[in-house]
C-alpha cells in the first residue's frame, strides 16, 4: 500500500548507510547518558540515607520523650511519697564529685567525608573495660607475690588458680562489676537520703534509658548532618554541571 | 578530604545540662552529674528566677568546655537563646533539644532538623505552588 509505505520513516534503501551513523549515534547518546544516570543514582541513594537518618532521628526523639514522661511521673510519685523536701535541688551540694557516667567520643572512620562525623558511645557508671583492667593489674600483683615466697607458693597458686578458674567462667569480674554499678547507683540515690521510694529507683532506671536515647540520638544527629552535607554538595555539584551544558 | 578539621576524641567526657529542676535531677540520679575542682558544674537549672545572661553564660560555657560531648537543653530554654543556638555549629558538643515536663517537643522549632528542613522547601513540590 502507498500509504503505508509514505508512513514508514526510515527508507530502507538508505538504511544500511544510516545504521552506522544510527548506531555511532546511538552510542555517543548511551556514552552521554550514563554519566548522568550515575549522578542520578549516586544523588538518590544520598537521598535515601539522608531521609533515613532524618526519621530515625524523629522516632528516637518520640522515644527519648516517652522515656522521660515516664521517669518525670515516677519522680512526681517518690516525691509524693517521700515529701517535696526531700526531692528537692536544694540537696544538690558543690562536694567535688567525678561523673559516674560519662561518653567516649570516636571520629568516623570515613575520611572521605568532608564534614567531621564524630561517634558517641555511653559508659553507664564507669566502663567494663577498666573493671578488666583492675583485674588484670590484681593478678599481675599476685603472681609477683607468689613468686617472691615460696613458703607460701602453694598457698598463692590455690588462689591464682581460683581467680583463673574464676575469670575462664566469666562470672567474677561480672559480679564484681554489677557490684561496682550497683554502689554507684546507690551513691547517686544516697544525695536523697539513706531510705528513697521505690519509685525513686525506677525514676532513676527510667532516666538511664533516656540517656541511653539520648547517645543514639547524638549518632542520628551527626549520621544526618553528614548526610545532608553531602547531599548538599551533591546537588551543587549537579546544578554547576547542568550550567556548564546550558552555556 | 583536605581540610577536614579533627574532632576532640575523649575517653570520659561529660554530659551538660540546661533544663528545669526534674530533668537536672532525673539525669543526675543516672549519674552524670560533675562537680570539678573550681566546683563548677556541669548543669544550670531553670527555674522562674533563673535570667536570661545566666542561660547565656552557662551555654557559652559548655559549648566551649573540651571535657563536655553532648548539651542537653530544654526546647524552651533553647527558644530563649535561639540566636545563639541557630549559630552554634561545631560537631562536638552536639547541642540536642530535649522536651520538658510543662513544654511538649516541637520539632519546627528545632535548630537542627530547621537547618535541613530547607532542602525540602527548596526541592518539594509544594514549593512550586506558592
């Protein structure tokens, strides 16, 4: 049919020649493209971890005001239970006291990140790592003593050998260090007097899991700001490409 | 990358507080409540009587300490010294807003999530129809 035929956009008497030209075009077309598709691609996975930190941030923050409703309620009870006297900012005394609880802070490992992406890490009423070490030195000093007598030697391997079966447990500088944790709780409960509530401990158990929010939430913060940066300079970067193909 | 300025590590740094009196007493029961040897502390209560400079003062002070990681400020007390906060913008101390007990947590108001919300204004949709 003419019709047909006039409709038909490529003449196949031409097409041979324009294969080449089509497929060269074809090519330099596909070559151009993909730099842009990974530029797309580079900047939506940004995205991705952009807004992923960004709702992790806003669901620890629900979590961290959840934790605190509950502890601002458990100390309103103790102080309810124990008279506001008791409970009061008035008891908090300027003696010179280390914090019990405190935070290690690491850099990121990442150094091709452009902004720093500093690490927070919480060590609840002093870490596990000096209770380790503690022990370490105690056994060390111990094994000095028993070489220095050996009057007493057998009476020293009894109990290295002890400590050692101890220690291959696991159970003794686990007890030792829930111990040490409970003393410090203790110490902290004591500014209040030497019998609290009830419900005072379990305000105190309440406000370190907030604590325990807050630290993730330090992570979410700084894992969010790096993320947005990047993105950031993503977004420049391609706004500067797609100027220079303009011009 | 070049130019990437270092971060204070620390193996036992503090945690600073900027709230009312339950807050300060919540964490403190936790236990990060320091008094050093000048017998300067690493909290300021807030109450009625508490001024605007003393708020002030004491941000300054704990932003600027290097034994301090984290500031925790109430939402509401943050709103008083918001020129202050919206220009801090070191990593370490992390400044993070904390809700209170009579001031629920807004997150438009916060200085953080204010900061990255502007690349939604700028590349959403809505934004075109106004």
């Amino acid at each position: 049919m003419p019709e047909m035929d006039q409709i038909v956009p490529v003449p196949r008497e031409d097409e041979d020649e324009d294969d080449g030209a089509e497929e060269e075009a074809t090519e330099k077309v596909g070559t151009e493209c993909k730099p842009g598709a990974d530029s797309e691609e580079g900047e939506d996975e940004k995205v991705l971890k952009f807004l992923d930190s960004f709702d992790a941030y806003l669901v620890l923050i629900d979590s961290l005001s959840s934790a605190l409703r509950q502890g601002w309620l458990e100390l309103a009870c103790a102080r309810h239970s124990m008279g506001s006297s008791r409970i009061s900012s008035a008891l908090f005394d300027h003696k010179v006291r280390s914090a019990a609880t405190t935070l290690k802070v690491t850099d990121s490992l990442d150094s091709s990140l452009s902004e720093p992406n500093p690490h927070f890490t919480l060590s609840k009423w002093g870490t596990q790592e000096d209770r380790c070490s503690s022990e370490e030195i105690e056994l060390d000093s111990m094994q000095k003593k028993s070489n220095q007598s050996q009057l007493r030697h057998r009476a020293a391997s009894n109990i290295l050998g002890e400590r050692e079966e101890s220690n291959s447990s696991g159970n003794g500088p686990q007890l030792s260090f829930s111990k040490d944790v409970q003393k410090e709780r203790a110490k902290s409960l004591a500014v209040f007097g030497t019998l609290v509530s009830p419900k005072l401990r379990t305000a105190q158990s309440s406000f370190e899991t907030a604590l325990e929010r807050i630290v993730e939430m330090a992570n979410a913060r700084s894992a969010m700001l790096s993320a947005f940066t990047q993105l950031q300079l993503e977004v420049k970067g391609s706004e500067d490409t797609t100027r220079e193909d303009t011009v | 990358m070049a130019g990437r300025a270092p971060i204070p590590t620390s193996n036992s740094a503090l945690i600073a507080m900027i709230a009312d009196e339950d807050t300060v007493t919540g964490f403190l029961l936790a236990g990060i409540g320091n008094v050093d040897l000048r017998r300067k502390t690493n909290y300021l209560i807030v109450n009625n009587k508490t001024t605007l400079k003393a708020i002030e003062e004491a941000f300054k002070e704990f932003t600027t300490r290097e034994d301090i990681a984290i500031v925790l400020i109430s939402q509401y007390v943050a709103n008083m010294i918001r020129f202050l906060v919206d220009r801090y913008n070191k990593p370490v101390p992390a400044i993070l807003e904390i809700p209170s007990k009579d001031h629920p947590y807004d997150p438009t108001q916060d200085s953080v999530l204010s900061r990255v919300r502007y690349l939604f204004s700028a590349e959403s949709v809505a934004s075109g129809r106004y």
